[in-house]
C-alpha cells in the first residue's frame, strides 16, 4: 500500500480534498517497522506523529515496578501521537508495533507548517482529536465504574459491530487483559463465565456471539 491510499483511509483525513491528499503525501513517511521495535518513549520529545498502514502498534504506560498496562490498540486507519505535536511537546506514553507494521510517519515541524497553510486539513484533525477525547473518556469511564465482565462485553461488541455473530481476537489475552485494565486469569475466569452462563463461546482466538442481547446488557451493567 503506497502513502496516499494509506493516508485517504485515515480517520483523521476524512473528507479532504485531492489538492490536500497531494500536500500530506510529500509530508508523510513511509516507513516499515519491526514487531517490538519502541517507536516512542513516555516522556520523550515529540518529533511528529504515525498513521497505520497495516499491522497494529499497541500504546502503553509503564508503572514504577515496569508493568505495562496498554491504552489503546492502534489498527489500520488509526493515528497515534497527533496530540503530542502541540502543547508541551512531549510523547504522553510508549508506541511499539506488535507486529511487522507499516506507517506512515508526519514530522512535526513540516506538519504544523502544513495545517498553517491548508485550513481544512488542520479542522479534520480537530475532529479527529475529539473524537480521541471521547474515546478517552469512555475508556476511564469504564475502569472507574464497570467490572470486568461488563468491560469484556463492551470490547467485544465494538469489535463485532452490529451484525457479526463472531470475531476474532486482533491481540493475545494477555494483551487483552492489558487493555481492559485486569490481570490474565481474572479474564480466563470472566471469558469461563460468560461461556457457561451461554453468552459467548470461545475458541481460541475466535468467540462466537451465542446470546447478544444478555451481552447487551452486561456491557451497560455498571459496577454496585
């Protein structure tokens, strides 16, 4: 996939025009990244932000003992990093590909240059970055007042959309558990539950959807 299709399918980009897609074409990078490789570090200068061509890069915190509890899993289409080319200038977290990635990387100082000169692009992106706000607080939303079964319901229904009656797991449930703020064997036990109460089954990777409504509902139950 060459920068502008990547690009054209960005989230943040949506709805520019040609003439813009030519001038984020000359900015952006493509580049291919390695499994592992730390693309950032928290703390780090910003020198500019990624879109995923293809793979996906997990961002994650690291606590004082060096556990690791991932934010947000990055897919294709996705930003990561937009935020950190404005205000303090620094990289909030940690970027690292969990597989062989291809993206497309903006540098800060053409990009800006950029937005000062093609409005549009620079309105898509504020958009973009509320969107994330949003995202953000949802996300603390559900630490703070959802249990673990309602927060597994709510990270399998987005990933279903509206109609599949299965899907597949883009990341381990290590990586999982990760992101959804619990420890491994507290989700093998809640993946366990759901699938003796005939809500979900569970093979492997896959886990076929079995009662949609009662997982509905679980997603919305809030923490006594």
């Amino acid at each position: 996939m060459d920068t502008r299709s990547i690009i054209k399918r960005c989230h943040l980009f949506a709805g520019v025009t040609d003439d813009d897609l030519d001038y984020l074409t000359r900015v952006g990078k493509l580049r291919e990244h390695e499994k592992n490789e730390v693309l950032f570090s928290d703390g780090e200068k910003a020198l500019g932000f990624y879109v995923v061509g293809a793979g996906k890069v997990k961002i994650y915190k690291l606590s004082p003992e060096g556990k690791e509890r991932i934010l947000h899993i990055v897919h294709p289409g996705g930003t990561f990093a937009e935020a950190a080319i404005f205000g303090s200038g620094l990289y909030p977290a940690y970027a690292e590909p969990l597989e062989r990635s291809q993206l497309v990387f903006f540098p800060k100082n053409e990009f800006l240059n950029l937005l000062h000169d093609h409005s549009q692009i620079a309105i898509n992106m504020i958009g973009g970055l509320s969107r994330f706000l949003r995202q953000f607080a949802t996300q603390i939303e559900e630490l703070t007042f959802k249990d673990v079964p309602a927060r597994l319901a709510r990270y399998l229904l987005d990933l279903a959309g509206d109609d599949a009656e299965s899907v597949e797991l883009p990341i381990s449930k290590t990586q999982l558990a990760s992101n959804l703020g619990t420890v491994s064997e507290t989700l093998s036990r809640t993946f366990r539950k759901l699938a003796d109460d005939a809500i979900i089954e569970v093979r492997g990777k896959v886990i076929d959807i079995l009662d949609r409504d009662r997982l509905e509902d679980l997603a919305e139950k809030y923490r006594e």
